[in-house]
C-alpha cells in the first residue's frame, strides 16, 4: 500500500448549498393555540415544546421565572412531583425548561406510541401546577446554594456586573444581573404564585410540535391543551421595549481578593438582530474570536501564551446587540491582554482579511448553520427563535446566502462602523495584584 504524505493536507469540500423551508403554521381547532409543526426524523420520536410569554426581561424578581418553570414540574394538584417523574421514566420519556429573555419554554421529549399518556402530564404542569410551598422552599435553597458558589468565581463577578453597566439602572436585565443568594434564599412564595397566575394562560402560550408528527399528535396535543389549560379574557402579556442601555464606558475593577486569576469581560455596543448588518457582523466577529483559530486566540493563546481561552461572540437580542469578549488571565498580564484586544480591533479596522482566512470563518459558520437542519428539533430550536429574538421566516435562508456573497472589503466596512465605538471593561481581580497603567484605567 503507497504510504500517505502526511505534509500535503487532504483536500476540502465546501458545503452544499443549505436551505430551511418555513414551518406550518396554524391555528389549533379545539384550543385555538398558535401552533408550528416541524416534520423529520425516521423514528417515532417527538418534541412537543411549550413557549410561555414571561421570562427574563418581563419577572418582577431575579430568577423567578426560572423558579417558577422548575416549580411546575413539582407536582400537580392531582399528582405528586415523584408520580410524574416515574411516569415519564416508565414511557421513556422526559421534560426540561428553559428561560430566554421573553419566553420560558417547557420542552416533553416521547416516543409517538406513548403520546396519549405524556403529552397530558406536560399540559397538567402547565395548567394545574400545584406549587407547593416546600417544594418551593427546597428549590429555592438549592437555587440561593448554587448562586453562593458561582459568586466566588471572578470570572462570574465580572460577567454580572458588565451586564449591571451596559444595561443601566433600572433596565430589566440589570435587575436580573443583580441576583444574588440572599435575594433568591428571601423570595416569597407568594410572588411564584403570582407570576404563574399573570403567565401561565392559554393566552399567553404557543406551541411548537417537532419530530415524527402525525394528525393524530397534533389531536391529542390540542385535547389535551383544552382540557387542562383554562381559556381566561386576558390577553397575551405585552411585550416591553428594551431597547435602551446604559451610559458606563472605561475599565472597572471589582477587587475579589481570593481571585487566583483575573478575568476581563468586554462589551462593545452593536446592533439588534433584525438589523440589516446584523448577519455581516456576527461574521466578522467569528474572524475575532468565534472559534479556534480565531484573531484573539492566535495571538493571545497561541503566540503570547496569556490565556488558556479567549472568546468573542454577538450577542443578539431583539431591540439590542452587543459584541462580547470574554477571557482569564494572570494578574500581571490584564494590561498586556486590553493591549492585544485593541490591536486586533484596529487590524479588522483597517487591513483586509486574507482570502484563506475569510474561507476558513465562512466554513465554520456554515458548518454551525449546518447543525440547525441536524435534527427536526434543531429546526424547531430556530423557528422559536423568531418570535423571541424579532427575526423573519426567511432569516436562515438570509444567512447562508450572506455568509456565501461576504467579501473582505465589506467586512472592513463593518468593522469601521461598529468596532470603533469605545468599549466597556470590567476586569474583576485581586485588586492589590493589579498594576494597570493610567492609560488603560
């Protein structure tokens, strides 16, 4: 057998061309809930996942709407928290929640055979969750536990109070930045009621059906929709506007004197999703640090040795956008790291991506756009996030055609637009090891 030059790299394929059709959308005959359905998959397989109007940005307290949707899985006024679980086990099934800035979703995972025995337990912990009070009590110590550990973490400290500063006094996100054990280990009962009461309607939910999905699930889905999950004259929860942020700008240290290490979180204001640039920043910003071999990484990590990890992303949200940076390194290295931050800024700035480069980030964008038509429930994943995030049914298709059509230029048009505004730093550290100088503070 001819043995293989290891020295000349096999050859590469870009991707086929993607593209995401629009999932049904209607309207359910017996509840009359929003639905989308999303059909794939070879096995008799389902998810069948809830979206509740309330989460991050509309609860009254930090981390009640997460209390809230741990809580309904507790237990219902019929049965008990250890009967659902063991139910769900025995049909091989099982349940998970998550919490976005405007929704709180609650996800059943089940087989289609099984359907007419799940899909009941999911919309009974909806509609008649029973919220037991030391049930709440026990979760909620376990939450404020959890929380006085992930205090002592710099790098959690720094992360926290960025958001507190970028957001401004008073702006949702702050507020729920400002969580803290004492805080949740103190939160009434009462108030977990009083949000799962203004939530958790009929009106205020969608649905999203994936997987193997025949008329008849989509029937028991809405039976069971209407059987326990009572119609009121409310309306769905208006949606605030969140657009506005904070003034704070310059470095800002939090002195965590156990800190072994520092860690820098940078935030450098941007643009919502629904905005035309959106889609051509998310990609220079995986040229900066999105992935492995990104700009930070190789010089930061790899030439410098500073830090063992350096990240950048977008976070997009639907009236606002930042760029965030995130790394930890030793003390005496902060300044020096700042330094190769604002350096790669100002290259993105002013030089041209080089063809090869370009290539490899619009390989690995399309290989994670790759990844959302994996599974019939990575579509569906996507198709919520159109409602939270305020972005259109042909946003995917929009991406791949804009990752494909990207030239270095444009990219250095962006990064002129948006890279140049002054950053935010919050660099939480053992104060008394830090020695930054003028220029940076």
């Amino acid at each position: 057998m001819k043995p293989h030059d290891r020295s000349v790299p096999p050859p590469t394929h870009g991707l086929s061309r993607l593209r995401l059709d629009v999932a049904d959308e209607f309207v359910l005959p017996r509840s009359g809930m929003l639905a989308n359905v999303v059909r794939g998959g070879s096995e008799d397989l389902h998810c069948v996942s809830m979206y509740v109007r309330g989460g991050t940005i509309m609860q009254p307290a930090p981390q009640v709407a997460r209390l809230t949707s741990a809580l309904t899985r507790r237990g219902t006024s019929r049965v008990t928290a250890t009967q659902i679980a063991e139910l769900l086990d025995y049909h091989g099934s099982w349940m998970s929640t998550s919490v976005t800035d405007f929704y709180t979703a609650h996800h059943l995972y089940s087989l289609g055979s099984h359907a007419q025995v799940t899909v009941p337990v999911l919309m009974s912990t909806l509609g008649d969750a029973a919220l037991d009070e030391a049930e709440f009590e026990q979760h909620r110590t376990q939450v404020a536990m959890n929380l006085a550990v992930a205090a002592r973490r710099a790098r959690w400290l720094a992360s926290r109070r960025m958001q507190q500063l970028y957001w401004g006094d008073g702006h949702p996100l702050a507020l729920a930045a400002s969580v803290s054990p004492d805080g949740v280990a103190t939160l009434p009962h009462a108030t977990i009621c009083d949000y799962y009461r203004q939530c958790y309607r009929r009106a205020n939910m969608r649905v999203v059906i994936a997987g193997t999905v025949s008329d008849r699930l989509i029937d028991i889905v809405d039976r069971a929709i209407t059987e326990h999950i009572a119609v009121d004259a409310q309306p769905a929860l208006s949606r605030p506007d969140t657009s506005r942020r904070g003034t704070a700008t310059g470095v800002h240290i939090i002195d965590v004197p156990h800190a072994e290490q520092a860690a820098i979180v940078i935030a450098i204001p941007a643009v919502p999703r629904s905005h035309p640039d959106y889609i051509k920043l998310r990609i220079l910003v995986m040229a900066l640090g999105g992935y492995f071999g990104s700009r930070l990484m190789s010089n930061i990590r790899e030439d410098k040795g500073y830090t063992y990890g350096i990240n950048a992303y977008l976070a997009g949200r639907a009236d606002d956008g930042h760029v965030a940076i995130e790394t930890e390194c030793n003390h005496d290295k902060v300044a020096e790291v700042l330094e190769a931050v604002n350096l790669e800024l100002r290259r993105l700035r002013e030089d041209l991506i080089d063809e090869r480069e370009l290539n490899v980030v619009k390989q690995h964008i399309m290989g994670e756009l790759a990844r959302t038509l994996d599974s019939p429930f990575a579509v569906a994943s996507h198709v919520a996030s159109r409602w939270q995030y305020g972005i259109d049914a042909h946003y995917f298709n929009r991406q791949v055609d804009e990752v494909q059509a990207i030239t270095a230029a444009t990219l250095r048009d962006v990064a002129e637009r948006y890279l140049s505004e002054a950053p935010l730093v919050v660099v939480a550290a053992n104060a008394a090891a830090l020695d930054l100088p003028a220029t940076i503070v």
